[in-house]
C-alpha cells in the first residue's frame, strides 16, 4: 500500500488567524488582571479543547479571587474571624493557594482572639489568663503576646499586693503594711505608691490615737494626740484630745478639793469644770456633795 492510500489517524486542520484571535483578546484580559472574561468561542478541534481548558482556568482564578474577597470581607468588615476561604476544583497550586491563605488568616487571627479572650476575661475580674506564646509566635506576634502577659502580670501584682495591704490592716488589725512596688513603673508604680501612704497615714494616725488612749489608762493624762489628720480623723483627734482634756480638769479639780477638805481642813471647797455634761458632770455634783 503506498503512502497515497494511507488515510491519517486525525485529520489535520488548518486554523486562520481570526480562529486565534478570540483566545489572543481573552488572554490578554486576563494579563490585564479581568478574569471574568471566557473564550467565546473556537472552531471545532484543537482549538475548542484548548479553549473548554482555558475558560476552566479562568472559572478556579474566579472562584479564588471570589473567596478572598468574601473573607475578607467578613474578616475585615464584619469581624468574623472565623472565616475562611473553601476549596474549589482542581487539586495541586491550586489547593495549596486556598490552604496557604487560610494558614496566613489563623497566624494573624489566632493572636488576636487570644488577647481578645484574655482581655475579656480581665475585664471580668479573671487574672489567670494568659497568650500562649509557643514556639511559633514569633515578630511582633510575639510582641504582643508578651505586651498583654506583662499588663496582666502588673494587674495581678498589684491586686495581690493591695489586697494583701488591705487583709493586714483591715482584718487582722496589722498596721504598717505596705505594698511591694519592686517591678512596677508608670501608673502601676503611682498606684502603688498612693496605697501605701494611704496605709501608712492610717497607721500613724491610729498608732498615736492608741498611744494616747493607753497612757489616759494608765493614769497619764499629759499625753494628746498630735499626728497630722483631716477629714473624719481629724474630728476623732479632736474628739479624743477633748477627752483628755476633760479629764484632766476633772482629776485637778477632784485633787484640790481632796487636799482642801482632807489634808487642810477647808470644808465646802467645790470643784468647777467648766464645759462639762454627762458622766463627768455627775461625778463633779457628787464630788461637790460630798465636800459641801
């Protein structure tokens, strides 16, 4: 058989340049970043599976860029960090894109729902909480993971502290307490600071009060309370060194009229303690009664 009488296995074809020309205007949209447009049509052959592939192509880069704009839409707009991109047809770089793109949104939303949580839970009085930093968190990931642990490593110093402050003088009746600042800086340290001279006011003004009362027990009534005090710790100063005071015209004036009728004979001596009411100006009547 000669080769004449050979007849081809596929018929060869013979495509003009107006057969091309619609996959030319196509791809030269889509170098220009417009994948919406397809291949409209092909002359039946070669050129109608070439273009069949290339509007499959074109439709996977579709769904992709449609995926990355609704999550990022519902990330960015709407705050829904839990979103993301689906897999569409295909298999190989075009998996791996959808799965790569999700791993950038998990690394970049994962911190920030950590510190979210963390947050929240400060808010809520909760100081147990911390970012997890791994071995993965790294830039300024890490940054701050470390920015938001070391704010609520102050805030659970400081309660500790002035809770601890506040247990010793306030129930166990423990003066003098201060607390720590070793650590703190800023309005943490000023905080910190304010607690203690608040404590250590308290604890003078009480001590000198306390002193003074126990020298009143024991008989001296030359003791008067001179710490520096306002407000209502002022009037108590006030108060307890009027006490004083009473007491001791009282007692001179109980002594006088003692030496006057006991030891010089001078009978209806009278004690006079001017301001006096109550208790103290009973005692004086019956002083004065048993003089007269």
């Amino acid at each position: 058989m000669t080769t004449a009488d050979a007849m081809p296995d596929v018929e060869e074809r013979r495509y003009t340049e107006s057969d091309l020309q619609p996959i030319l205007q196509t791809l030269i949209t889509w170098r220009d970043g417009d994948f919406r447009r397809r291949v409209p049509h092909a002359p039946p052959g070669i050129l109608s599976e070439i273009r069949l592939l290339l509007n499959e192509v074109a439709d996977r880069r579709e769904h992709l860029a449609n995926e990355l704009h609704r999550v990022r839409r519902e990330v960015v707009r709407e705050g829904r960090f839990g979103e993301r991109l689906t897999p569409g047809p295909g298999v190989g770089s075009w998996t791996e894109s959808v799965d790569s793109v999700n791993a950038l949104i998990d690394a970049l939303v994962g911190p920030v729902t950590g510190a979210a949580d963390v947050i929240d839970a400060v808010a809520k009085g909760d100081l147990s909480r911390r970012i997890d930093l791994d071995r993965g968190s790294r830039g300024e990931v890490r940054r701050l993971g470390k920015a938001i642990n070391g704010m609520v490593d102050q805030l659970s110093l400081f309660t500790s502290e002035v809770t601890r402050v506040a247990r010793e003088v306030g129930t166990e009746g423990r003066l003098g307490g201060r607390a720590n600042v070793r650590g703190m800086s800023g309005s943490w340290r000023d905080l910190t600071e304010a607690v203690n001279t608040m404590s250590s006011r308290v604890s003078a003004q009480v001590r000198d009060i306390a002193a003074v009362t126990t020298a009143v027990a024991k008989g001296d009534l030359s003791r008067k309370v001179t710490v520096d005090a306002v407000g209502e710790m002022f009037e108590l100063k006030n108060t307890v060194n009027t006490m004083v005071d009473q007491l001791s015209a009282f007692a001179e004036e109980v002594t006088r009229v003692a030496r006057e009728v006991g030891t010089e004979g001078q009978l209806g001596g009278q004690a006079q303690v001017r301001g006096v009411s109550g208790v103290w100006k009973d005692l004086t009547d019956n002083v004065n009664v048993m003089a007269g």
